[in-house]
C-alpha cells in the first residue's frame, strides 16, 4: 500500500520574497540557507538536499533526477503555525492587532450571550474568568496583539468544553490566533496568579510559571479564516485515511490517527522511520523539524548546521532507502529563519519544494503561488476531495 510523507524542515528558507519590504524591510537581505552555508564552509554536508534540488535552486546546477521547485508563502508574515495551515490546504486571512484592553469589555456579553458566566478576576487587569475554570487573555509569548489565549484548569473545565469556548472568542476576535489550552496538574487559583502586565497594555497568563505544560497538557489551535475541515488531515480523517503527525505538526494541524509532538531531532527522526516501516496499509506521514526553527530563534548557525546535517543523512541513508515503489515524500520549508540577519525572529522567505519517489520524474514544478498546493496534492494522491485553496501538481511528478 503507497504512502506519501511530507518532511517539513522548520524555517529553511531559500531567499527573501520579493514583497519584505511590506514586512519587515530589513528581512529583505534574509537567505537562511545560503548565510548559514556561507558561515560554516566545509561544515554544512547536505549532498542529498543539494542535489534533489538546493544546487538547482541556489546555485543554478544542472536540473536533479527528481522533481524540485519553490513557493511563495501566501499567508500575511511568516509564521510555523499560519504556515502549516496554508500547507494543508486552507490559508489563513490577513487578521488585526487585538488586545484584551481593547475588546474585553465586548467579549464578555458575546460570551454571557452564549450560556458563560464571566467575571473581573482582577480590577486593574482586562482578563476574563470564564465559569471559574478558564482565562481569556492576552498571550505574553507572541508578538503583541496577534493572539489571544484561553488557558484552563482542566480539573474544573474539560479539555472539550475549553476547545468549545475558544471557538466562542475565536468567531468574535479577527486577531491572528486563538489559542484554547489548559492541563490537569494546575488550578485556576495558580493560573490567575500568573496573570501580569508585560508589554504596556498587554495582559495575560505566564503561561510557563503557570503549571499548564507538560504531563496531560492539551491545546487547540484556530487561526483567523482557516477552513480546519477542508485542509488536507481533516479531509484524510473523514474518509478513514490514517495521517500520522510527528513532530511540530502535533500541535499545529488537526486530524486523526496518531500523534507525537517530539522536538529532539534524533529522537523524531527514529520514531518516523519506526513508524514508517511498521505501517503495511496506505498512509500519509505529516512531519516538522522543529529544531531547526529554535536554532534560528537562538541565532545559532553551528546547532542550525549540525541539525541539517542530520536530516540529509537521515533522509539518504535510512528514509529514502526504505521508501516503496509508489511512496512518494515532499520535503520543503514553511517560512524562514536566518540567524545571521541580525534579529531571531521569522524572516518571509520563499521555500524549497523538493519531490522523491520511484514514479517522480524529472521535472521543474516551478515557483508555486501558495503552499496550499502542497495540501491539494496529497488529496489528489490518495483520491481524496480538494483543499479549500491550491492547485495540485501531483501529474506534474509523475514520470511520464
């Protein structure tokens, strides 16, 4: 039975896109790929990568024996989670600045008007206590006013009920995220604890002092104008296709079939190859190295370099050997990273897409419009219906 997996490695940009300077002006000098190679000469060993397509890209070598393009990132920004929902097929929507400052006043009657009991926890803070169980706030971890948090104590209010309520705040809020979150080994008394005042007028939970993390920790993502049940895991849940999501993916996508949010490289890249050979039935493998994305926030080229080496090995020496007649993989990046720009923050580059499999032929995909293309493609691998947005070049990778 065929499987189709897609590696995404967190952050490995290519260059700048032509619209930064609507961004963040200064990213336009960003090549995440291209600085770090030229930082650690000799150091950088990625001959699988550069000759499926990076050499061909970057340097103009001749075409590879497999199927390569690019993409533009068509999601506002740069950012992991905006990044996988326009992956699996449903691009969020250009959203606003919001604080609770701002909108708490109003979010209370929409969520009085919808059976909750809301109360001021605090006179001088504008946070919600909702049905004495969970917090809407500010989030004190993401650039100010892109995302608002519910954070619960699941002793008091289960994680089904704390996803129902996020999803209150989320039709009301056009900020970028909404982020529904909690676990079973805190207390609503702790967490209003960890209510405080970071930025000025920004107000929220310390989300890592308050307990919420760890054994038992369970989130929710919902971004501004994603379509969750028309993107690529929903679409596979629905018609009983087993998507496995390993690593960043975990948390990012929304799906069934099994999970393992595992951030330590080595680790992730065992358990998929673990997983991969165990699997006899037709399946779809969803997979982020997340760690190449925390050495760009760390704006540390050596570990960036090492976990870059150990992909491309793995990929040439353990996953592609293993790989079946009709298996396909897409390995490509969500946005990028560069960590010798100056800044640690996400850079707005554009993205690898680079194909492998015995049936792949050789041939230039092109630049993509969106990355939502990816998404439509592994509906069309496994005959399954369209993503909400992109247009798949499944035919275009098929050896002819």
């Amino acid at each position: 039975m065929s499987k189709m997996t897609l590696l995404v490695i967190d952050s490995f940009g290519i260059g700048a896109m032509s619209d930064c300077k609507e961004y963040v002006p200064s990213d336009c000098k960003a090549n995440t790929y291209k600085h770090i190679r030229e930082m650690n000469q000799g150091k950088l060993q990625i001959p699988f990568l550069y000759n499926s397509g990076l050499g061909a890209l970057i340097d103009d070598e001749s075409p590879p024996n497999n199927a390569y393009g690019y993409s533009k990132l068509a999601h506002h920004g740069a950012d992991t989670y905006l990044g996988h929902q326009e992956i699996a097929g449903s691009c969020p929507k250009k959203s606003n600045k919001r604080l609770m400052k701002d909108i708490h006043y109003g979010m209370k009657k929409i969520l009085e008007s919808n059976g909750y009991d809301v109360d001021y926890p605090f006179d001088e803070f504008p946070v919600l206590l909702v049905n004495g169980a969970a917090v809407v706030a500010d989030n004190l971890e993401s650039s100010l006013g892109n995302i608002i948090n519910v954070t619960a104590d699941f002793k008091k209010m289960p994680f089904s009920e704390v996803k129902e309520l996020g999803k209150v705040v989320r039709h009301h809020v056009d900020t970028t995220r909404v982020i529904a979150f909690g676990g079973p080994y805190t207390s609503i008394e702790h967490i209003l604890s960890c209510v405080k005042e970071k930025q000025a007028g920004q107000y929220g939970v310390d989300t890592p002092k308050a307990n919420v993390y760890g054994e038992g920790y369970e989130v929710f993502h919902m971004g501004y104008g994603v379509e969750m049940d028309r993107q690529f895991p929903m679409i596979a849940a629905d018609h009983n296709l087993k998507v496995y999501r390993m690593g960043k993916t975990a948390d990012v996508l929304h799906g069934a079939g099994p999970t393992d949010p595992v951030v330590n490289t080595t680790e992730l890249l065992s358990k998929v190859m673990e997983a991969y050979t165990q699997e006899k039935d037709e399946a779809a493998f969803l997979i982020n190295v997340q760690e190449t994305d925390l050495a760009g926030h760390s704006e540390d080229v050596d570990w960036y370099c090492e976990l870059l080496n150990e992909t491309d090995h793995w990929l040439r020496n353990t996953f592609v050997p293993a790989m079946q007649e009709d298996d396909l993989l897409i390995i490509m990046a969500d946005h990028g990273n560069d960590p010798t720009i100056g800044h640690s923050n996400h850079t707005r580059e554009y993205v690898p897409i680079i194909a492998i499999g015995n049936k792949v032929g050789k041939t230039y995909i092109g630049l993509r419009e969106t990355m939502a293309d990816v998404g439509a493609t592994f509906c069309d691998f496994f005959d399954l219906p369209k993503t909400a947005e992109g247009e798949s070049f499944l035919v275009d990778l098929l050896e002819k």
